[in-house]
C-alpha cells in the first residue's frame, strides 16, 4: 500500500455524523469509547476505504477519549486501513487451516498476476494486498476477503479467474469456489442421502408455514350456544348438557333430579 497522505481536517459528511450520533446512543453515558470501531469503520466508508490521521483526531474529540487509545485500537485491527489501498482490497488469511488448505499458494498467484506482495498496491490503484489472521471460515479455507466479500474454498485456478473477471469489471458472486452450500461438507450429502441437494433446497422453498390452529369452545348438548350465552337456557339444562357431554361421569338425569330434592319415585 502507498504512504498515506495526510489532510488538514476531517469531518463526518451531515448524514454520516447522524450514523455517528446512533451509533455513541447505542452505550451508556460514560462508555463512549465503546464506538470507537464502528465509527473507525464509517470514517473509513467515507473516505475512499481509508481513514486518515485527521480522522482519528476527530473521532477521538467526538468520543472525548485520548487520541492514542483510538491509534492502538485502529492499529490492532487489520480490517481498518490507515494507508490508501486499491479499489479491490484483497485480504489473505494465513492462519493455519488456511495456510495447510494452499494459503501460500494463493500468495504467489497474487505475485504472479498482479506483482504484489504484502502491503503493496499495483500500479494502476486497482489490487492492493495484505496478509491477515483468521477470517473466521475455517471450513470453507483458504479464504480471501475482496473489501467486503469473502471468496472461499480457492485454488491457484479458481482465485486466478477470480482476479482476472475483477479487474475486467465484474462482480462474481461470494462465497465457495467449489460445489456446495455455504460451509456444507465438501465431501457432498451425508443425511437424506436418498434425495438430490437441488431437490431438498426446492421443497424448502416451497414449503408454507403452518397455519395456527383455530380456537373451538365445546359445545353443549341440550341447549343451544347462544341460549346459554344469552342466559335463555334453564340451570338445569345447563347442568344437564355439562354432565352429560362428559362420557367420564356416570352421572344421569334422574340423579340431578334427586339432586334437585324431587321424590325418588321407584
């Protein structure tokens, strides 16, 4: 990457010191600091995917955080760029899976294609370079994220097409370079081996989610919904409609009425 040039000022555009200001909302009062990244982050966005000296003095002052503590923060991370880079960042992960899956490999089509190595910018601004820690998609290395995009599952072959279609202007599409779904295993299907990928992503697509279960209320026997809601129907009919719909209760007509207090006529 080239020196950094460095400007008098900075300031957030209108519409980035809002982001700005609901980022600081996010923590308590006090913890401002706490913003330090995602407004590091959206200095860099601003400023052609890089953030000059100028900017850390000003997020500092908006934080009220000394000007060193926001240097050591936007020095330990590889994701912020304190030196202009190329319009397609590449960032090459070496840590171990990545490094045992062809890793070095992908260092020297780098060095073949383009003539760059690590923290260099090819002539034209175009590819820029730097060799970073775990991207986090072990399962899917070696890995190499282009500004925002991670390309998985490379080779020499498939990142040197990946370079080649970036610098005529395309956009392939993220994600592995190989035949399966996100970090699926690369071996192919291991469960519901008897239905083919496309047809199982197919019947997903399709299936609807079920529908809530309407809510019922039981209904009595010997009167009518609406005469019990209404209050027309007898206690008795009531009664008798309550028992009767419960096949667990022996209970019959003649022992209401008893229950009732009429004679017990034999």
């Amino acid at each position: 990457m080239s020196s950094a040039p460095q400007m008098d000022g900075f300031a957030f555009t209108p519409e980035n010191l809002e982001r700005a200001n609901r980022l600081i909302a996010r923590y308590p009062a006090g913890r401002q600091a706490s913003a330090v990244l995602p407004l590091l982050d959206l200095a860099q966005r601003q400023h052609d995917n890089w953030v000059p000296d100028a900017a850390l003095h000003h997020i500092a002052d908006m934080l009220e955080m000394p000007y060193i503590r926001v240097m050591e923060v936007a020095t330990f991370y590889t994701m912020v760029n304190l030196a202009p880079v190329g319009r397609f960042h590449l960032q090459l992960c070496r840590t171990t899976p990545c490094w045992l899956r062809g890793a070095g490999d992908l260092r020297g089509v780098v060095k073949d294609k383009l003539g760059i190595g690590h923290g260099q910018t090819t002539a034209d601004g175009t590819f820029s370079l730097v060799e970073v820690e775990c991207l986090g998609a072990c399962v899917n290395a070696p890995v190499v994220q282009v500004n925002d995009d991670f390309y998985e599952d490379l080779d020499d072959a498939s990142f040197g097409r990946l370079l080649d279609a970036l610098a005529a202007g395309e956009t392939p599409a993220a994600g592995p370079a190989v035949d399966r779904r996100t970090s699926a295993p690369i071996t192919g299907q291991t469960t519901l081996t008897d239905i083919a990928p496309a047809a199982v992503r197919a019947v997903e697509a399709t299936v609807p989610a079920p529908a809530p279960e309407p809510e019922t209320e039981p209904e009595p026997v010997d009167a009518a919904p609406e005469e019990i809601e209404s209050g027309a129907a007898a206690p008795e009919q009531v009664e008798a409609a309550e028992v009767e719909s419960d096949p667990a209760n022996p209970a019959t007509t003649d022992e209401l009425t008893k229950k009732d207090g009429a004679p017990d006529v034999a």
